[in-house]
C-alpha cells in the first residue's frame, strides 16, 4: 500500500474529533432518555437534591439581605472621643474636619461642652442640681461612627485607639461589648451555614451516588457483556457520568427555582412590613451569575457523586 493510499484509508484528525463529539452527544441524549423512561424515580432524586441544595443557598440569600437590611440601620456602636478641656472650639473643629476624611468612619459629630451639659439636663433631671455648680464638669466630646466591616472586627479598635492617640483627646472609649456580641453571632451564624452547606453537598453526593450504584447493579447483564465484547472501563462509566450531571443539572434547576419561588411568597410580607418602619427594603433573590455558579456547583457534586459510585461498582463487575 502506498503512502497516499494509507493516507487516504486513515481517518483525519477533524474526522476523528467529530465522531468523538457525536459519539458524547448520543450517550448524553441516551442518559437523558433513560431518566425519562423512569420518570417517577428520577423526579423523586431530583426533588431530594433540589430540597438539600436550595436549603443552605436559600439560607445565604436570607443573610445576605439581612446584611443589606442592617446596612440601612444607624450603627449603635460609636466612640466617644472627650477632648482635654483647654480645647477651643476652632481646635474641636479641626479634629472633626480631619476625622470626616477618614473612609473608614461613616459620621462625626461634635458635641461641646455647653451642649453636652444642656442635654445631660435635659435627660437626667438633675438640672436643679447641675445649676448650682460653679464650673461646667462636662468636656467636649467627638462622637465618631465608625463603618463596621464583619470580616475586620478588629479595624474598630485600632480606630479607637487612633483617635485616643490624636493631641488634644484625652480618651476615646468605645461600645466594645456589643460589637463583639454582633460579631460574634456573625461567626457563629456564618459557621453554621458552612457546616449545613457542607452536610447537605455531602447528602446530594451519597444521594447521587446511590442512585447510580442502583442502576448499575440494574445494567449488570449489559455491562458484563460490554466488556467481553473489550468495551474499556472509560466507555462504560460515560453514561453513568452523565447521568450524574443531569442529576446535578436537574437538581440545581429545580433548586433555584424553589428559592426564587419561597423568596417570591416572602417578598410581600417583608415588604409590608418594612412600610411599616417607613423603609423601602425589598427582598432580593439570586442573580443571574450567582444562580449560574450555583448550577455549576450541582452538576460539579453530581459528577463527583456518579463517579465515585462508578470507580467503586464498577470493577467489581468481571467476566467469569
């Protein structure tokens, strides 16, 4: 044979390419058909993997609007910076105008003295008392409201201790004990969501994993007689991959639309009640690349859960 006939009998590299394509093609098509034919079992599976997805994701959609919500809030933690009391007002001023430039505080408000012991009258209803004092015992005061960042608690202490550094201040204290609390309960409720996310992608794994397990005990006949006729093991294990990924797929699906679906039954109540407090806060759900990575996520555990069922199943299945 010559060189141009065994050029001509071999296949070309696009040639091979396009059967390997259409070859992939028909097994997922196949895959999909075989969800069809058991339409009860694999609704069932899908519904089970849909509830376990859309459970940690619903809870992170619910916690990230909290955290737009409490956004809008006026932060109750703030430092109270008292100035020595041979502070002029026009030095009370420079500090304020200094500490407004500082992107990490959100307000400053100056408070002198006079104003400081006028609403301490008025609050306290000692201004009978207060009256009969020769000199004012109250110093001027900055109130800063610092821009709390949940990943960096820390950041407003080493804000206080900044101002408390700053001449002309003589202490800055600050509301740490309910800053610590806040963030505190920050972690614990992120931890939680990290441990249930964790469990229930574990869950849609073994559930996947099952089912696969399942069909291929179902298909042993078939797989046995595949591989007398020298099918590989890689050949074997592409549908089962594939129905995994239509697990996953299916099941992401569905999951995103049980989350748009709740977070819609939601959205009127909460709006109502948020008209309540004269807010405009609305639910919001996922968007488009959110809900994109979160399909990607479900058809990543559907692959991972087929093919450790498969690589554990199928060599035990060999011709006798």
């Amino acid at each position: 044979m010559t060189k141009a006939d065994q050029q001509t009998s071999s296949p070309s590299f696009t040639t091979r390419v396009g059967s390997y394509g259409i070859s992939h093609a028909r097994t997922l098509l196949s895959s999909l058909g075989r969800l069809y034919q058991h339409k009860l079992a694999s609704i069932m599976t899908i519904a089970v993997i849909a509830i376990a997805l859309a459970l940690p994701t619903g809870f992170y959609v619910l916690l990230k609007n909290a955290g737009q919500l409490s956004g809008n809030w006026d932060s109750p933690a703030k430092i109270s910076a008292y100035l020595h009391d041979n502070i002029t007002s026009k030095g009370m001023a420079q500090i304020a105008n200094k500490l407004k430039q500082d992107t990490r505080i959100e307000n400053v408000e100056s408070i002198n003295a006079d104003e400081a012991l006028a609403e301490f009258k008025l609050l306290s209803g000692f201004g009978e008392a207060l009256d009969a004092l020769n000199e004012n015992p109250l110093p001027s005061v900055i109130v800063v409201t610092p821009i709390i960042d949940p990943a960096k608690p820390e950041a407003v202490e080493s804000l206080r201790q900044e101002l408390a550094n700053i001449e002309g201040v003589e202490q800055a204290k600050l509301d740490m004990q309910w800053v610590q609390r806040l963030f505190a309960i920050m972690r614990i409720v992120e931890r939680a969501l990290i441990v249930i996310a964790v469990l229930l992608a574990l869950a849609v794994i073994l559930t996947i994993g099952n089912t696969i397990r399942l069909d291929i005990q179902s298909r042993r006949a078939e797989i046995v007689v595949q591989k007398l006729i020298g099918a590989t093991n890689a050949f074997i294990r592409r549908p089962f991959l594939y129905t995994g990924l239509w697990y996953g797929l299916l099941g992401g699906i569905a999951a995103s639309l049980l989350i748009s679906i709740s977070l819609q039954l939601l959205k009127e109540p909460v709006k109502q009640l948020a008209g309540l407090y004269s807010s405009q806060f609305t639910l919001s759900s996922l968007n488009f690349s959110s809900a994109l990575l979160f399909i990607l996520l479900a058809i990543a555990l559907g692959l991972l859960g087929s093919w450790l069922a498969v690589s554990k199943h199928l060599k035990e299945i060999e011709p006798k």
